[in-house]
C-alpha cells in the first residue's frame, strides 16, 4: 500500500485525523447531518477544533464563485 503523506510533514489532531503541518488554520468538523441534493450529497459539520497560528495573521485567500479572493478588506 502506498503512503499517501510521504514526504508531508503532518501530525494527529484531537479528533483522532491525521492533519497538514504547515497550513494557516486548521478548523475540524464532526459530521452533523447529511442531505442529497439531485446528483449530490451535501455535508453540514459542527467544529470540534479550531486552531490559529501563533504569529501575526496573514492574508489568506479563498476560492469563491470559481475564483480566489482575499479575506481582507481592500484599502480606503
């Protein structure tokens, strides 16, 4: 079998998953509920972890509506 996290520094959260070492945040879920939804399954997750970087915040970016986007505000 092969390792899927060869070469990965990572470590085991709380809640017994194996999680990425360098990543900004780590936010882990439980599954809460389940609902099909036509030709998809959607998930709803509580948190039952959350962990932030020690250091000053950085600016991360998401992926929404097919694009990445900054959290920060733009400057006035």
């Amino acid at each position: 079998s092969s390792d899927k996290f060869r070469g990965v520094s990572y470590s085991w959260a709380p809640i017994g998953v194996p999680v990425l070492d360098a990543c900004l945040m780590r936010l882990e879920c439980g599954l809460e509920d389940e609902r099909r939804a036509g030709d998809h399954v959607i998930f709803w997750g509580r948190v039952q972890y959350l962990q932030l970087p020690d250091e000053a915040p950085v600016n991360p970016m998401v992926c929404y509506r097919r694009t990445y986007r900054s959290l920060t505000p733009p400057a006035m």
